[in-house]
C-alpha cells in the first residue's frame, strides 16, 4: 500500500506548473493552496497570540497536555508560508507529545530579507525564556526553511549567550544556501517538488546579495555546532536538499553532538506534511514525538 501511496503522491506533485519565474504573489497562494488540502488532525486548540514582538498561534492539545513546548518554525522557503499552512504538522507533533506549541509567523522575503526570520525566531525564543519557561523543556522544530530556521537559531541562541533548548526536529531543512551538496544534482529527476531555478528564485530574495557562505545560510557547510543539544534530521531519499541533512548530521557528530539521520526510501520534500495520506509520513512523526519525550523535560 505505501508503494501505491507514495507513487500517487510523486504524481500529484508533478501536476504541470506555469513556465517561468512566478511572482511573490503566486508562489504564496500556490503554496497555500497546497497545504491547504493537508489533513490537521482533531484534538487540538488553536488561539492566536504574539511572541516577541511577531504574531504567532498557539496550538494545545484539546485534553489534558505534558508540560513541555514546542517553538515551530514553518517551512516556505523565506518567501511564503505561515503558521496555518504548516498546521498539519504542528498540530501533529502536539497530538502525539502532549506539549503546547508556538508557531512564530516570523518576517518573509523579499519584504524583509534575511537576518529577519532568524531574528524573528530568536526573539520568540528570548520571550519563552524572559516569561519563566525552562530551556529544558523547550524544543525547536520546523520543516524545510523552518527546519533551517531551527538550526540557524540555536546559533544565534548559543552566539547571545541564552541557554539552548533541549533538542531540535528538523523535517526536510533547508541548510545551505550555498546549493553545492551532490544531491543538488543527483536527485534533480527524483524530486517531484523542488528545482534547482525555483531555489535560485526564492534564495536570492532572501539573500539581497549578501554571501551565502555565512553560518547562519548554510550551517551544513560553515556552522560549528559545538554545544549543541540533541537533533533529529528527517529528509526523504527523493529530495535535492537530501544532503543538507546528511552533511550537517556529519558536522554535528565531529561537534559531539547526539544526532539521528533519519532518511526515509522514495518520499518527497516534507513527507510529513502528508499525515493520514502516507504511512511514511504518519510512521516519521510518531518517531519524531517519542525522539521529543526523550529529551524535553515534563
């Protein structure tokens, strides 16, 4: 069945695009309209709030939660998305753990280019903090640029002096703006998804001309991860950025760092997102959750 689940998927994500560069506009309206047929599962609150000084939800479980929490980073290439077209992921990961999240609805490109979204999500962390929460019981998760984003951040949190949170999930993050990993090219034909012209396009909106070379671009080629707390990588076999994962899971055990590489057989970029369509996606977060019940203190 999974074979005939991930084949229908690969299908619908090849469904013919416009040729060329889309604006701004139609890359965010796409992106929600993909997302928006993404199942959120039953048993959650959803409130609106702000962290930091961004607008951000809240999403619990609708019973009786764990103490814990989950700062989310969405995913949309630091040009589209938002809390709600990730909410099949959060709301996914705060069903299986028991722990409330926050999803930050940090600041997009070109409008506000980068360090904004990682200043963004490292203001929202620094409010956790100044509002009595335990780093201890605090984890970073995201997808795609938002599993970036989480990485990027610890960064910025270790370079400021702030306690680490207790551990990172990152699905499918996008960690090198440098775009030289192998399977920029050898998993070009595999990815039903991604392209090498859409990430120049989105990529250099983020950018504005700065050097991709820095840390906080491409942690999986120029960040030094000493310190930090334990990671799980989930990245698909049918992904371009498939070594954004592999090389920073490398990086991080030179650091001594605790890391799992989860790489999951002919899945597309943030096979997640795909709960109750795909048994991968479904069987990845359930690990994802218990990785959390490890690490984050209840």
């Amino acid at each position: 069945m999974s074979r005939e689940q991930r084949a229908k998927i690969d299908a619908m994500l090849r469904q013919p695009r416009p040729e060329g560069p889309r604006s701004v506009e139609e890359i965010r309206a796409g992106f929600r309209a993909l997302m928006a047929g993404m199942a959120i599962p039953e048993g959650i609150r959803v409130t609106a709030t702000t962290l930091g000084d961004r607008p951000a939800v809240r999403v619990e479980p609708a019973a009786d939660g764990t103490a814990g929490t989950i700062l989310y980073f969405h995913g949309g290439g630091f040009v589209y998305g938002s809390p709600d077209t990730a909410m099949s992921l959060t709301g996914s990961l705060v069903v299986r753990s028991g722990y409330t999240a926050f999803s930050v609805d940090y600041r997009l490109a070109p409008e506000h280019p980068f360090p904004a979204a990682v200043d963004d999500c490292l203001n929202a962390y620094r409010a956790l903090l100044d509002g009595g929460a335990d780093p201890a019981a605090i984890a970073f998760a995201g997808d795609s640029a938002g599993g970036g984003l989480c990485v990027s951040t610890c960064l910025a949190a270790r370079d400021a002096g702030l306690p680490l949170p207790a551990a990172i999930v990152a699905f499918s993050p996008g960690l090198d703006q440098t775009r030289t990993g192998e399977s920029m090219e050898t998993k070009a034909e595999a990815d039903p998804l991604l392209s090498r012209e859409g990430m120049a396009h989105t990529g250099a909106m983020y950018l504005a001309g700065q050097d991709p070379r820095h840390p906080l671009l491409s942690p999986a080629v120029f960040a030094d991860l000493t310190g930090f707390p334990p990671l799980l990588l989930q990245v698909g076999t049918n992904e371009m950025i498939l070594d954004d994962s592999t090389r920073l899971a490398a990086r991080a055990r030179e650091a001594g760092v605790d890391v799992i590489l989860d790489v999951v057989a002919d899945v597309p970029h943030v096979f997640q997102s795909f709960t109750g369509v795909l048994d991968e996606a479904d069987q990845a977060l359930d690990r994802a959750a218990f990785f959390l019940s490890q690490h984050v203190r209840s």
